[in-house]
C-alpha cells in the first residue's frame, strides 16, 4: 500500500445507514444470527494510542482516521477502567468485557506461585515449544459469541505482537497471526491450526518485510514547518533508532536478519505490512462477502514502539499517526471496494495511552521526574525492613510493574499471618518519596480496601490467583524506567488509562459525545448492534443507553 492522500468513495448510501443511533434506538430483540447489514466487523486496537492525537494532528488526517471522525460516533472520555495499563491486559478488555479481575490477564508476565517461576500473558503450557494461547484468558469474547450465533462466520486476528492477537481472537477463532522478528514472518502456533494457510504462507514466501532493507523513515510530510507543533525533533529524554532526528535509518543492515526485523518493527512500517496481510485475509478468506458476518481484529503495534522511543510529544509520534492515517486510508479503500464501507462496523480504541518524557513535561511547566534504578533500591529497603521486623530474608521472590510477590514459605514459617507481613511491607513503601499509595492482596482478597480515588481501578486490576502481595500506585508524573531515555506506562493515571474510542457503521450516529466509556463496554456494544447474545455477566455494559451527540466532530481540528 503506498501513503497517498486517500480520495475514498464514500456513498450517500454509507452516510444514511449511519443515520442509525447507539444513543437512542431500542436494544433489538435476540437473533439467531447476527444483523444482516454488518457483513464485517472491523476492530482497529492501535497500541499506546492517545485520544489527544486525535486532536492535534486532525487537520492533517486525509486517510482513515479522517473517516472515521467525520463518520463515527467519537467518544471523548473513553478510558481502561483498571490499576495497571499494559498490553495484555488493556487488549484482554477490549473484546471480552471483562476486567482483568475476572479475566486473569493482570499483565504480560506474572508469577505463578503453584509452579514458582514467572509466566508470559500467552505461554501455552500444553505447547512449550511452539506455544502462544488464550489458555491464561477465562472467559470468552466477542469472536466467540458470533460463532455460537452464526457457525460460518470466521473470526480472524492479526498484530506484529503475539499477545495483542491472541487476546482480540478469543478462544475459538478461525485463524491468529503474529509477526516473529527472528524471522521475518507471520506465525501461528497448534493450538489454531497445524499449518499456515495458504494466503499467509504467500505472503511469507514473498519476504514482504525484506523490501524495507535500506528504506529510511523520514518525515511524511514535505514541509519541516508542518510538525512545529510537536516541537523541536532532538528533545531531551527522546531515545534512538538509528539516530535521533529524522531521517531514520538502520545503517548496519546489510541484510534481511532478526536485527533488521527489530528495526522494522519500531517503525511505521510495520503497521503498513500488518494492514497488507490484513488485505490478504479479506481476499482469501472472503470476509464479509459471503452472506455472513465477520470479524476481523487488528492490533497495530508501531505506536507502541514509537512512543517508547521517542515519547508521545514528538516529531516522531507525530509522523507516526499521519502515516497510520494514510495506512488506513489505503485499507479502508480497499475493503470498501471488496465489502462496502457501508456494510462495514468500525470500532477504533487502544489498550493504553503513556506518560509524556518527563524533560518534556518538565519544560512546559509540569512537575515530572525520571527515576533510573530507583525501584531496585526500593526493594533492597523492602527486603531490609522485612528483615529486621519480621525475619531472615530473601522475602521477595518475584516484582514487576504490577507488583511484589512475597515467599509464602517464608511467610508461613514466621509464624505471623500474610495480612501481618503485607501490613509491616506497606507501611514501609508508602513512606517511600516515589510511591503514592500501596494495596495488598490480603485487604483485596477480604473485597474491603481502603478507599481513594483510585480504589475501583485496583480492585478491577486485582485477580486472586494471578495477583501480587503488595500492589503499588507510583506518583504522579513519576518515570520509573531502567534506561535514561524513552518513557513507558502502566499507571492508573489518564495519560496512561485514557484512549480514544470511535464507533463507525451500522446502526451508529455521527457525532462527539462526552459521557464516560470503557473498554469493557465495546464488547457488548457491539454484541448489541449485532444482536447477538453476550454472557450476562460481563463487567461492561452496552453504550446504546448513552447520551446523544453534542455535534458532529466536535473539538477536532480541521
């Protein structure tokens, strides 16, 4: 797909049947199979996807991100509704409408106190070797509901990140797809299917990836002046990929190996290549053009990686979103031309959002701070403090992010009662200057915990089984990172927990509105504009009953 300025045929036809309403039009009666008028429905998860991008760089979208705010229902506050934004457990909200809580996806790794090791989000124990499922997921999603309403519906999902497409398929999807960087090519594991279908087999053989050897990304747009507004390109805190300033090269690649593909897959190329498979899976599998209803599920993982390196305030990011826009432009054209816009229900959201550099924020009068190596030194005076109040160490046998795990045997052996230790470790963190407040797992577990403005997103966060000991919220503005560059994300905190979400398509009126969303409502949103069922037990609720528009891309650039 080349970026051009899209020139999309968007019929009269499309915009009528988008006269429909989420807000306002009664729930349908339950169908034996879903609304005919969908033949597909298209999940767009752009990783670390800010709303705020959505406003800044509008004026400059001519692709898909124009569509769908000129066409879509965009909802303003939309937010992950749980303590610790990471991948897996942002995406596992997104089709399931369930927390973490309930889902078991907490992060992307976790300790897993019965086997005494950590685990990633999709190891498949029945599968070591090659091995990538939703075995860790409990529940199902909304792949799964369709194909228990309409038995020939396929369910295809499709990401450069394994656990991103994993956890958009659900637990009986028609095919997974992920990029594996030591070879350059698109992968599946047995738990889907034994071998790789033709069309991603084609695709691998034609070492799409391989033509981006020797190709530098450098800015979108001709014009210098046209990314002012994102400030200088060499900013303090930004990382490097093959430079700091544009243009962007890998300079050591002499050919097509793991380290090329690594390059390629923090730029934004790689979304480009994911939405051509993309293409590959509406023309092979017929998606949405044999008289069913279809999904397909994409996660585009480049933002992730550029926001990583260069922070969400950059010229880098910037570029990044402008050529996503064109990208989707291209796709949309395409499935327009197979399928129909107008038979097409888009949903457009994101896992996570991040924290800007703090030497950016810092500048522009924001009290922010990069803490390199400081929560290993946190630790070792966790470890003291449990020493000297409670016994011989080592009391810490795994941390992330997301939180410390303390030995039970060693607990046990005390002779004093896991609240007790937790309580002794608590007290002791939040006196620490980087931490704003501690939950632990014995107060979660008895569902009483202390109450802050934060409270609900813990409780959401905490799974008993998956969960940590102590369950730490850093303060706000608070970068703790092991590399002097590059930021990250994780907290409860809106420039982590708020991502856009826009609906486009049948049965979904054009406008902005304000109320508050979460992803664990897409699910059954769109269960409901399907008609189809959806478990009644979900933590998210249909948007259907929410407030009408205010008007038609409010607050948006032009």
């Amino acid at each position: 797909m080349r970026s051009r300025r899209l020139r999309l045929r968007w019929t009269v036809a499309a915009a009528a049947v988008l006269g429909g309403c989420i807000a306002s039009a009664a729930a349908p009666p339950r169908a034996a199979v879903p609304d005919p008028a969908v033949r597909l429905v298209l999940v767009l998860t752009v990783d670390q996807m800010r709303p705020d991008y959505l406003e800044r760089f509008g004026d400059q979208f001519t692709g898909g991100l124009r569509y769908l705010l000129d066409h879509g229902r965009v909802y303003r506050e939309a937010y992950q509704d749980h303590a610790f934004t990471k991948t897996a457990a942002g995406h596992g909200t997104i089709l399931s409408g369930l927390h973490p809580a309930r889902s078991g996806l907490i992060a992307n790794d976790w300790y897993d106190r019965d086997k005494k090791k950590s685990v990633y989000c999709t190891d498949d124990p029945m599968d070591a070797a090659l091995g990538h499922s939703p075995r860790a997921f409990s529940g199902t999603m909304l792949g799964d509901w369709l194909r228990e309403a309409s038995s020939a519906s396929k369910v295809i999902a499709l990401s450069r990140k394994d656990r991103s497409a994993v956890l958009l398929g659900g637990q009986n999807p028609t095919g997974v797809f992920w990029f594996e960087t030591a070879q350059g090519e698109f992968m599946t594991s047995r738990y889907y299917r034994k071998a790789l279908p033709d069309w991603v087999r084609e695709c691998n053989a034609g070492r799409r990836a391989d033509r981006y050897l020797g190709a530098v990304w450098d800015r979108l747009l001709p014009d210098a002046a046209a990314y002012r507004r994102s400030g200088p390109d060499d900013q303090d805190g930004e990382g490097d990929l093959g430079g700091r300033t544009f243009p962007h090269a890998f300079a050591g690649a002499k050919k097509p190996d793991a380290a090329f593909y690594n390059f390629l897959s923090n730029t934004p190329f790689m979304d480009e290549l994911t939405l051509e498979l993309a293409q590959k899976a509406v023309g092979a599998e017929r998606l949405g053009q044999r008289g069913v209803t279809d999904l397909l599920a994409l996660s585009l993982s480049s933002t992730d990686a550029v926001g990583h390196k260069f922070g969400p305030d950059s010229q880098e990011m910037q570029d990044m979103i402008l050529r996503l826009d064109r990208y989707l432009g291209d796709f949309f054209r395409f499935v327009d031309g197979a399928i129909g816009m107008r038979n097409v229900l888009v949903v457009l959201t994101a896992d996570h959002g991040t924290q800007s550099l703090p030497e950016v924020a810092a500048r522009r009068g924001v009290w922010a701070r990069r803490l390199v190596g400081e929560m290993a030194n946190l630790l070792k005076g966790l470890e003291a403090e449990l020493e000297s109040k409670v016994g011989k160490g080592p009391w810490i046998v795994q941390n992330f992010f997301e939180g410390i795990y303390l030995d039970p045997d060693r607990i046990a052996a005390s002779g004093r009662r896991p609240e007790e230790v937790e309580r002794i470790a608590a007290t002791f963190l939040r006196r620490s200057p980087i931490v704003a407040d501690v939950f632990t797992r014995s107060e979660l577990l008895k569902a009483n915990p202390h109450q802050t403005p934060f409270t609900r997103q813990f409780v959401n966060a905490f799974h008993a089984k998956n969960s940590a000991d102590l369950l730490m919220q850093l303060k706000v503005n608070h970068l703790v990172i092991s590399t002097p560059t590059g930021t990250d994300h994780g907290t409860p905190y809106p420039y982590d927990s708020h991502v856009p979400l826009v609906f486009a398509g049948p049965g979904v009126e054009v406008g902005v509105v304000r109320p508050r969303a979460r992803t664990v409502d897409i699910a059954p949103t769109l269960a409901d504009l399907l008609g189809i069922a959806a478990p009644s037990n979900l933590d998210g609720k249909s948007l259907r009953a929410k407030a009408r528009p205010t008007a038609p891309s409010a607050g948006v650039h032009r």
